[in-house]
C-alpha cells in the first residue's frame, strides 16, 4: 500500500472515535457464531477452506490427483498483492509465454492484485491478451470512483465505493471465462484466491475452480464477489459481504483484502505438499515460483517531520516488512518439503518514478520491465531478500 492511501486509512482511525458517536453502521446479517462449525457457500462442499486447516485442502489436491490424465507438472505458482504493482507480474507471464518455457501450473494462487491476475495466469498463455490489456490499459476510473468526503466516508464503510472496480472486474471475468476454468478444474488444477475474514481475522482460501465447476446458476455471481473482496483494501474499498447458510439460518460473513493477513501464499504450512505432488516419472522436485508485485523495501524518500507524513511512511515500511516475511514463511516450508523455491520481485534496476495510483503510463513501463525479463529468461531468486544461504 502506498503512504498516500496509508495517509488516507489514518486520517479516518485518528478522527473516528470523535465521530464515533455521529456515525451511522450500515446494516447487515448477523456474522457466524464463533464455534459454530462448517457453514455452506451455494452447498458446493468444497468452495473454501480456512487457511490454517491443511486437512480440508490436502483432500481436495488428493482428489485433483486423481483426475489429472495426462500428469500435469508439478509446478505451482503465487501471485501477490501490490495494486498497479500487479502489472510487473503480468509482464513477466506474458516474456515468459514468449520465450517458450512457460509451464502449466498445478496450482496457481493469488491474493489482491494477484487475484485478479491469477484467472488468466491459471487458463495460460491463450489469456495473455487479458493480462497485458488489464494492466496497460486501466485507467484510474477504472478501479478507484469518486472519493468521498470525510464525513460521509466515515459515517458509511470505506473511503471510496467499489463500483468501478466491481464493473472491471465482471468486464473480463465472464461465464466464458469460467466455464474454462471448470474445465481445468475437471484436469486436476486448482485455482485459489484468498481472502481475509473480518469476523474471525483469518485467512480463507477459496476453491475457484470447485465454484466454477458446480453448475450453480449463482456461481459467477460468488466468484466475481471473492476476486472484488480479495482486492477490497480495507477502510479505502468497502468489505464484500458475502451470505452463508448455517442450520438453515442465513449469516453474512465480511471479507476484504487478502494481504490484510498475507500478501502472497502458496499452501498451509500443515500441508506436505511435496510428497504429494512428486511425480515418479519426472524425477524432479515439486517448484514453486512467487511473483512479488512490490519491491524488498520502500524506495527512499525524504520524509517531512510531521506527523501523518512519519506515521503513513512508517506503515508503508511495515507493510512492505510484512511481505517479506511472508515470502520467508513460504521459503522455509518449500526448504522443509524439499519444493524448489523461485522468487521474483521488483529491483532497484526499474527507476520510473511513481505519479499515482494506477496511473497508465506508469503501469505500462512497469508491464514493460517484466515483460523483458520474462522474455531473456527471469533470474529467478532462490532465497528470499536478505538470505544468506
């Protein structure tokens, strides 16, 4: 997140508990009691997980191995966060589609802007029209609508409403589009997105390919709603509400942002994937490869002495912090389950200066750099930041 939108989110907590008593709750559903157990997303069994139960999502890739003719590869891919960032790793998709050693992905997942990106990277080079096109052609209005005022941000859910990402999003995720992904799904491949669970503060991983492959008349509906929460930063884009059933009660469950817990994943720690993904035939190891839309670090900047200048430049650095540590969480479960580890992330050798959010001409320098990495072979990391092996 940029220190200007950082700004933003700490102008509304620093003023909010004067306002408190003027501000107006929007309505909802009562959220699922805590203990309650399983609760049902369009009766599909499978739809979700939570982040830390292993069990659920190890039965889900034993019985996509079991579909899989012919085997795929034991390749998985992670897509993090990063707003217009995003356009790096869309960059380096469409080079590494163009030197011809782009593989099929296993598993692909994604978290914000890597959420919706990972559609198009799961479905493989035949979508890399989507990718270049949504991240060189987006315009501002495209994904932020008109601000509200600080009165009226305050008294409703976020700073800004969610309508022209909303109409972006449903733009390129169709029921063509999913009906693809239902058909990778029957392969053996998983696409998962993830989510942050406001109620509990945890991490859900979402079953796309599951949802597609339903037949739900409402399953686009629930997809296109999981990708817009995946991206819905909270306190700047409002949460996504999403109904549940439970012992035949509707519930409403509040899902935002993704990163707001992790900003990349790959699997639970609990889950040995290695041992399941090995492929006898092949002989090599299970790899993974993670697209890090964002730099190790903030770039320098002289920070004024005042004080929402200090405290947004101090939560930009922690955020950036945080994805690092999330990237070592990942590299010291690959370590342990013998997966081999690739990272790529944005480096010190792209130097176009930052005008604003998604601003066209900057995503478009951005998609370029990665796209010339991709195309001459990326020099995929093998370490995280800062690792000394």
């Amino acid at each position: 997140m940029r220190a200007r939108q950082a700004l933003l989110l700490l102008v509304v907590g620093c003023i909010g508990p004067w306002l408190a008593g003027c501000s107006a709750s929007a309505t909802r559903l009562d959220a699922v009691p805590s203990g309650a157990g399983a609760v049902s997303f369009l009766r599909i069994p499978n739809a979700r997980f939570d982040g830390d139960d292993g069990d659920a999502l190890k039965e889900e890739i034993w019985q996509s191995l079991t579909r899989e003719w012919p085997k795929l590869s034991n390749s998985m891919l992670a897509l993090s966060g990063g707003q217009e960032n995003g356009a790096f790793g869309a960059g380096v998709l469409v080079g590494w589609t163009q030197r011809g050693n782009r593989p099929q992905f296993k598993i692909v997942t994604g978290t914000s802007t890597g959420a919706l990106a990972a559609p198009f990277a799961f479905l493989g080079s035949e979508y890399d029209w989507a990718l270049k096109k949504i991240y060189t052609e987006t315009k501002p209005g495209d994904v932020i609508a008109s601000k509200r005022s600080l009165l009226s941000a305050v008294n409703n859910d976020a700073l800004m409403d969610n309508t022209s990402l909303a109409k972006s999003i449903n733009k390129y995720l169709d029921a063509k589009i999913l009906d693809r992904i239902a058909q990778e799904y029957d392969k053996g491949r998983l696409l998962l997105i993830s989510t942050t669970n406001l109620d509990t503060g945890k991490l859900v991983i979402w079953n796309i390919g599951a949802i597609a492959n339903s037949g739900h008349p409402k399953r686009l509906d629930l997809v296109r709603k999981v990708l817009l929460a995946s991206a819905a930063i909270p306190g700047m884009f409002p949460p996504v509400m999403i109904d549940v059933m439970l012992d035949q009660a509707k519930h409403q469950e509040m899902h935002v942002d993704g990163g707001t817990v992790s900003q990349i994943f790959l699997y639970p720690p609990s889950l040995q994937l290695a041992s399941m993904l090995q492929r006898d035939d092949a002989g090599a190891r299970p790899t993974a490869y993670l697209i890090r839309n964002g730099r190790a670090s903030p770039e320098p900047e002289k920070v004024e002495r005042k004080t929402l200048a200090i405290a947004g430049r101090a939560i930009e650095t922690m955020i950036a912090s945080h994805g690092v540590g999330d990237i070592y969480r990942i590299y010291t479960t690959t370590q342990r389950d013998q997966v081999e580890f690739n990272l790529a992330l944005i480096g010190d050798d792209f130097r176009q200066p930052y005008p604003g959010p998604f601003d066209t001409a900057y995503m478009n320098k951005l998609f370029e750099h990665g796209l010339q990495k991709g195309r001459r072979g990326y020099p995929w990391q093998k370490v995280p930041p800062g690792y000394a092996r």
